[in-house]
C-alpha cells in the first residue's frame, strides 16, 4: 500500500507513525516544500522516501497535512493527477472552505473532509508522536460525497488509529470549532501578549509564574503561520465567539469594579459544572 503525507509536520508525521506501526507491506511517501523536514522525517523514519506531487498516480492514500490556505490550492491539483481508486483526506481546522473549493471537481467522490481533534502546541517532524490520535474524536464531514468503497477504507484506518468518529456537516463543523479551539488559541495568545507587555517594566514577573500560566498559555506556542490562515477562513465565527467571550470579560470586570463578590462567585460556581459535561465527553 502506498501512502503519502503531504506535509510531514507534528499532524501528518503522527499519521506516518502510526499507520506504518499498524499495516504491514506499507511505503509512506513523503512530500513538503522543506526540504529539511524530509531530511529528518527520512532520518526519524517517519517516512520511507521522498516524493513529489506528479508521482501520485500510484497513491491508496494522500493525507493533506498543510495549513488550510495552502490545502485549498494544492486539493485541486491532487484530485487531477491520482487514480480512480486513491483516497484523498485533509486534516484541517475549517472545514467549508476547502468542500466548496472542490465541490464540483470530477473526483469529489476521492475526497473526505476530515478533522482529527489531536495535536500538541509543537510542530515539524520532530513532533510527531506515535499514538497521538488514540481516544481522540475525528470529524468527517459530508461523508455521503465519498464514494462508499472509500468510505469503508478510511473508516478502517481511523479504527487502527484509534480514533473515534463524530459525522458532521461543514458549516457547523466551523462554527463549533471556532468556540472549543480557535478561540482557545486566541486566549492563550492575548494572554501572553499581555503578561510580555507586562514584563517588559516588571523583569521578576515570570518568576510568579506557576503551572497554572504555563497550561493556560501553551497554545500560545503553536504555530502562527498554521493559525493565521485558520482564523482567516473562518473569521465570521472566530468574530462572534470572540464578542461573546469579550462580553463575558466586561461583565466579570464590572462585578469586581463594584465588588459584587457573591455574583462574582455565583459566575464561577455556575461554569464548575464544565467538569461534569467535559468527564462525560471523555469516557
């Protein structure tokens, strides 16, 4: 079976991992337009052997692992050199944009919209971890417009995978994401932009820092040229979540302001209940 990663980050060199640890007589390709990051994905032996878009033709799978403003360039092209019996699947953050730029493309029915929820705050291919995506929900979306045989395919290597499977359609994948992950990683970056900006008159501030920073900011360690494009694609709901949040912001800031501290109370007490729903989701 040939299989090949295009882009051999933290995402697709996780896949690498464990797909080879999970199928026998398979080569993993590897394509990036770093050409370091295949030097070390070759080295790590994430992948087998390098390859480039052209040789696609002889594909099973192609997992596009890129950010999302370059996955809606490349899609296209890949969907035009491989076989009628090639599975295509991307692994990005937003989902419309990328089904409605091949929505009429002769091989759609090669193509599956998927978003692995997985990852860490690191990237490259010294990253990729094996087991990452174990426990982990996988979305699909607009699983009906990939042909059945395909389906029955990709659906198997989640299950080696250990991935847990959530169908979805594209528009309210987009705006779900943009409260549970985009808007997570907004915070965690404006919150660190604002305890540097801090530190800059105050140098002992870091020393303060606890556990509690150190994982509330870890998001703010990932990529901005992965995150700048997914928040481009799916600005109309990255907007409205971010009003609410501000909203809530303000309305905590006006309680301390006129030292309401039962209702200050009473707004922590309610959101408590997020442990109950989050335990929940995870058994």
């Amino acid at each position: 079976m040939n299989i090949y990663i295009i882009g051999v980050g933290l995402i697709g060199g996780s896949m690498a991992l464990d797909i080879k640890s999970n199928y026998d007589n398979v080569t993993v390709f590897g394509i990036d337009t770093n050409e370091n990051y295949l030097d070390v994905a070759l080295n790590l032996n994430i992948i087998d052997k390098k390859a480039t878009i052209p040789d696609l033709n002889d594909a099973d799978f192609v997992i596009l692992a890129v950010p999302v403003d370059i996955a809606l360039v490349l899609l296209p092209s890949i969907l035009d050199v491989i076989n009628d019996d090639a599975l295509v699947l991307d692994v990005g953050s937003t989902k419309f944009p990328i089904c409605e730029s091949i929505s009429n493309h002769s091989k759609r029915r090669n193509f599956m919209a998927t978003h692995p929820i997985a990852g860490t705050e690191f990237s490259g291919p010294t990253a990729a971890v094996l087991g990452l995506f174990k426990g982990k929900t996988n979305i699909i979306c607009e699983v009906e417009k990939t042909t059945f045989k395909l389906q029955q395919q990709a659906l198997e290597l989640f299950d080696k995978l250990g991935m847990r499977i959530r169908y979805m359609d594209a528009k309210s994948h987009d705006k779900h994401i943009a409260y549970v992950s985009h808007l997570s990683h907004i915070s965690a970056f404006m919150l660190g932009k604002t305890v540097i900006e801090k530190e800059k008159d105050e140098r002992d501030i870091f020393d303060m820092a606890g556990s509690g920073f150190e994982s509330t900011v870890r998001l703010a360690k990932s990529s901005p040229a992965m995150w700048t494009p997914i928040f481009k694609q799916n600005k109309k709901h990255v907007v409205k979540t971010l009003g609410e949040y501000i909203s809530n912001l303000s309305k905590f800031k006006e309680l301390l302001e006129s030292d309401n501290y039962e209702a200050v109370f009473q707004e922590m007490q309610s959101v408590n209940k997020i442990k109950e729903i989050l335990n929940n989701f995870n058994k």
